[in-house]
C-alpha cells in the first residue's frame, strides 16, 4: 500500500501462490487529521478507580494551599488503561489546581500510569520507585521534582 496524496492506493497477493487477488484498488480520503489523543482525552468523561485518588488529592490541595504551592510544579498524569491513554488529569502546584484536562501552564513533569497502578500506589502496595523501575510508571520531565508529590499520595492514603 502506498499513498499519494489524499489517495491510498493498494494491491493484495495470495501468500501460498504469490498470485495478485487485488490490484489497482485504493481509497480516497475526505479529511486527513493526525490523531489528537489528548484533546480526546479532555473530552471523553470514562469513569475509572483513580479517578478517587485524583478528587481525594483535589481536596488535599484545596484545604493545604500554602502547603502545597511550596512544591512550585505543574504535573500532568496520563492513566491508562489495557495500555490505552484513558484520562488525563492536571495537578498545578503553582495555583492550587487540580483539574481533570488539559494543562492550562507550561508542564514540568509528565506521568504516564496505569489506572489499577495508580491506585496501587496511593494504597502505598506499589512504591512509585520501584513502579517507575519496573516500567509501570514513565516519567518525562523533572523527575526530582515528582519525588515531592509523594506527600499528597501519603496525605491521602487513609481516606481511601
């Protein structure tokens, strides 16, 4: 298959016999948009168990401002699930926020997690250490910087 322009032209062969079953066919597309993951992620509202970790630290935050504006960051956690981007939420830091969506100031770190691991982690049963070692948790950006959000996973752990 190969394409030419807004035109996907293909052709098909028998495996057993090399013979060509299709040829000369192709397929005319209307609209080319690249994938927009996040900005699907904003939109789709699919409930997952984490998402009682993000309104818990939502609380957090809310009732401990001054506490939580020393750590200076803006975090964005990706949770998947079955390996798919399901949600994204928004912790900032600098203005007391957390949001489901996207990030309304520049990012400092990004956390990619399974749904089931995060809540694994706020249980304190998967260290985020040895989360992020085993590949469970992928970090970009300022990864000494997330080592201050252990607070507010600790500061929920009872409530959940």
């Amino acid at each position: 298959m190969w394409r030419e322009g807004n035109r996907i032209h293909f052709q098909t062969t028998a495996v057993e016999t090399s013979t060509p079953v299709i040829t000369g066919a192709y397929i005319d597309l209307k609209q080319v948009q690249p994938p927009t993951v996040m900005r699907n992620l904003c939109s789709a509202k699919v409930n997952l168990e984490s998402d009682a970790v993000f309104e818990q630290i939502t609380d957090y935050v809310k009732s401990h401002q001054d506490e939580v504006k020393k750590i200076n960051g803006v975090f964005v956690y990706i949770v998947t699930s079955k390996g798919e981007p399901t949600a994204q939420w928004t912790i900032d830091l600098k203005k007391g926020e957390v949001y489901r969506g996207e990030p309304k100031a520049k990012v400092d770190t990004t956390l990619t997690v399974d749904d089931k691991d995060m809540i694994q982690m706020a249980l304190g049963k998967l260290n985020p250490q040895v989360a992020f070692m085993q590949g469970k948790l992928k970090i970009k950006g300022n990864i000494m910087l997330t080592q201050k959000l252990k607070t507010l996973l600790d500061a929920n752990r009872p409530k959940l």
